[in-house]
C-alpha cells in the first residue's frame, strides 16, 4: 500500500508518497514554489483563502504524480497535517463564507481577554488548559460581533485540517485535538466546553462529529479521485494540527519527549501526562495525537510567531536574489553576537509567551561603519535562538527540563548558525532526523488505516542524522543576557497590557 500525507502549511502545502512496505518516500511535491500570501487588511490581521489552500493541495498532489515513480491508483490512505488555529466557516451547503483567520491573526486578543475576565482565570486554566487569547475560539467570537450577517449563516466551523478532508470526502468531522487547540475542549468534564458556548452564545451544532485522530475521516469522492487520478473511497485516516504532527513525525509521544521545529513560527513541544498548564498561559496545553479519555497525553506547547518568517523577511530586505543557504554562509563569517547587533523577531503578531503583547521586531546597536548585511543574517538567527531560550525556561517553570530535542533536519534548522545558537542559547542537545511533515502525515495515515500497528512500527526506520551538544557557553549566555535586556526594555513599555484575568492567575 502507498500512503499519501499533506501538509498544508502557512507558506505552501507539501505532499509526499510513502511505500507502505519498504517505508520510502518515493516523491515528494510542494505548490506554490513561491511562498503563499498572507491577506493583511489591516495591522496585526492574517487570512488566507481556504480554496486556495485546496487548489494548493489538488497541484501539490499532481505534481507529486508527474514524477511517475509509482501508480497513484495504488495509494490507499491519506493523512493531513495543517496549520493550527485557523477559522473556517461553512454554509449549510458546504461553501466557504470568508476568508480563514489564521494563527498569527491578533484581531481577537481583546475578545480572548473579555471571555478570560467573565469565565474566570482559574476555571479557563484548570478546565481548557489555557487563556482563550486570540485562538480559534475567540476569532469565532470576533466574528459573531463583527460580522453578523456571516455569522448567521454559519453551519459548520472547521480546523484548516478539517476543510481539506471535507474537500476530498465531502464529510465533515473533527478530533479531540482540534477542539482544544481551538479553546473548545474541557478536558476534565471530556466535553466542548459549556463555559465557552455559554459566554459567546455559540451553537454546539456548530461542530462536527468528534472522531479519534487516527481513524476514518471520509471517504474520497468519486469526482476528486477522477480529478486527482486516486482511487474512489480511500480514507482520510488521519488529522492533526502542525505541530502535533512534527511530534508525531519524531516519534515523540511519550511523557517527557521533546521535539522543535523552526519553520515559519518556532516551536518547542513537550509531551506531559498530567492536565498541565502554565499559570500565565504563556505557553499551551492540548491534547496530543495519543490522547484520550483513558490515557492523558498532553503537549505543552511554546510558539513563537516571529521565527522563520523574520528570516524570510531579512532575506527579501537585504538578500537580494541570494539563496537561504548564501545567507547562512555569510552569516557564518560573522562571530557570535555579531558584533554588538541585537534583534527582537517579534514582528508577526500578539506573542502568547510575552502575554499576547505585540511588541514588533526590534534592531539595537546598529553601527554603519560596522555592520553589513551579513550581520543581520547572523544577528536574526541569534535573535530567534535567543527567543527559544526564553520560551524554554518558561517550560522549565513548569516542569519540562528536557535532556534532549528533536528536530527534522529542515527549514532553519539547515543553517549551522542557528542549529549551534539554538543548542547553546538552550542549553540542550538536539537529535537531527530526516524528517518533515508531509511524511508524518503519511505514516499518520498508515497508522489510522491499521496497515502499521502503532506509531513504533511506523517509525522504526527513522534513523538520526545528527547529534549537536552546546558549545561555547560562556559566550551564548552572554549574548542571551544582551538580547533579554533588551526585551525586558520592551515589555516594560506594554506592562499596562497585561490581560488583568492572567496577571491575577499567576
């Protein structure tokens, strides 16, 4: 059996086909080969279109088929891994009613802090695992007051995920995963959250029937597979947000595992067996993959939105037509701390860690007789490693102490610069392996399927590429002191910010 996993991420979808057997990817494909819009019609706002992303998925799949390695007739479950967060609302006749508001949108801070304020601190964290903030939960909120006459017409809402199924099997379901990731989950009662219906008035029709993530999602359709050369009534088996789903894709589903990834945003996701949550909601707390009633699989996760997408933006600003890999060679010429530069990459929208302050990208010490281009390329490596020694020792506050990371050996974690800054800012070894979600999500499908086992027998071959251990320390920790200071100016600036519900829980 082939076993065929999307990754419908913020810049492209990526698809891969998996042998089944032999446990080889035989093509991979990405659509666009440029990097997809973000609608911003206003500061701080993030959408894209939801049939956009399916014609992505649709050129992605037959790109993958052109290579013609294999028959794709022979393919035999799908799996789907999808940007976190997202809205997308549906009619009754299953049409797209607006734009997706996607996870860096930070139009919904404020109705996050209102539903904080009038459910409770306490009872958010102890029962949701987190604030509402501007997650999914609060961008249906905004809606219902923004914009009425589309909410009215509201049938179904839906995880990024959760529409792409629906566009290859016309169902629509959803997990226990994507319910909290979106803020609707109450994990001790094991219900939507009657807290969050009550408060914003939403209807619990809204939602569509719950399913375990590794299980049958829909069938493909007959008009999609004659589009798409599959096979009619092929399952989905599979749906999981990015970031579980990178877990996942590192065989990282144990208490206490670790895994990261630095791709748009950066993320550090550990694996807990306990109902964790951090007083401040800082960091995040949902349901893993594994997780279910009987067995507690928690993934505490820390994102920063301002990663991969600062060094995409560097790139366009001062790179020219240079490749990501010229960058991180000339950034390598530079020493550490590049020579008295400092960077903040807080420029993609409201920070969960900084208490969803939007605090913007910040440059300090810049020296014209100095600095050239290539400072920059090293300083905003430097300042994004920076940025996950933060978010970590807030995860050390509450109790992940993590001995080891592990990473799929791309995005930014190709360039030396930020792989050793990362490892020494941190302090903590990194496992490389030759992994990325499209595969996860195909080995996700054959687990769902039952033509693996579990995730062990999925994952058997995965061998690691690369081991990294901290190097020189003393001068990491004194960039990091640097870089702190600075930050800490800036969050003095936005202490009036602090959601007033947060501040009393912690």
């Amino acid at each position: 059996m082939l076993l065929l996993g999307i990754d419908l991420g913020t810049s492209s979808v990526k698809v891969s086909v998996l042998d089944g057997a032999t446990q080889k990817i035989l093509a991979s494909a990405q659509y666009p080969e440029a990097e997809a819009e973000i609608i911003s019609l206003h500061p701080g706002w993030a959408e894209q279109s939801p049939d956009a992303w399916w014609e992505q998925v649709k050129q992605a799949i037959l790109k993958c088929h052109a290579t013609c390695i294999y028959n794709p007739k022979v393919i035999g479950a799908i799996g789907i891994a999808y940007q976190m967060h997202g809205l997308v609302l549906i009619d009754k006749d299953q049409q797209v009613l607006r734009n997706a508001i996607i996870w860096c949108d930070s139009r919904a801070v404020e109705t996050g802090e209102n539903a904080l304020t009038a459910i409770g601190g306490e009872r958010c964290l102890s029962h949701l695992m987190n604030a509402p903030g501007n997650f999914t939960a609060s961008k249906l909120g905004w809606v219902k007051e923004h914009e009425p006459s589309i909410y009215d017409r509201v049938d179904k809402i839906l995880l990024p995920g959760d529409f792409i199924a629906m566009m290859l099997t016309g169902e629509t379901t959803t997990t226990i995963s994507a319910l909290s990731e979106g803020i609707f989950w109450d994990f001790p009662e094991h219900r939507i959250s009657k807290d969050i219906l009550r408060f914003f008035g939403f209807s619990e029709n809204f939602f569509p029937r719950i399913k375990p993530v590794f299980s049958h999602h829909g069938y493909v359709t007959e008009s999609v597979a004659a589009r798409l050369s599959l096979k009619a009534g092929i399952p989905v088996s599979y749906k999981a947000g990015d970031q579980l789903n990178n877990a996942f894709s590192l065989n990282v589903s144990r208490p206490g595992e670790v895994a990261a990834t630095a791709g748009t945003s950066g993320v550090i996701y550990g694996i807990s067996d306990q109902l964790a949550f951090d007083p401040g909601s800082r960091i995040n707390s949902f349901a893993h993959v594994n997780h279910d009633a009987n067995e507690t699989r928690i993934g505490i996760l820390l994102c920063i939105n301002g990663a991969g997408i600062f060094n995409r933006w560097i790139k366009n600003i001062a790179g020219g037509q240079r490749s990501y890999g010229s960058l991180n060679t000339a950034a390598a010429a530079i020493p550490v701390g590049s020579e008295g530069l400092t960077l903040l990459p807080f420029g993609n929208g409201a920070e969960r860690m900084l208490n969803n302050k939007i605090i913007g990208a910040h440059f300090h010490g810049i020296d014209f007789n100095t600095h050239a281009s290539a400072h920059l390329f090293r300083a905003v490596q430097e300042g994004i490693a920076c940025s996950f020694r933060y978010g970590l020792d807030i995860m050390r506050e509450n109790g992940m102490e993590p001995t080891v990371i592990r990473a799929g050996m791309t995005n930014m974690f190709l360039s030396e610069v930020f792989t050793e800054a990362f490892v020494t800012a941190t302090g903590v070894p990194v496992e490389l392996y030759e992994s990325d979600g499209s595969a996860g999500a195909a080995r996700g499908a054959g687990v769902g399927c039952t033509h693996y086992a579990d995730a062990e027998e999925a994952f058997a071959p995965i061998k690691r590429i690369r081991y990294i251990v901290p190097e020189k320390e003393e001068i990491y920790n004194e960039l990091y002191r640097s870089w702190k200071e600075l930050l800490q100016i800036q969050l003095e600036k936005r202490k009036d910010h602090y959601p007033e519900a947060v501040m009393k829980v912690s």
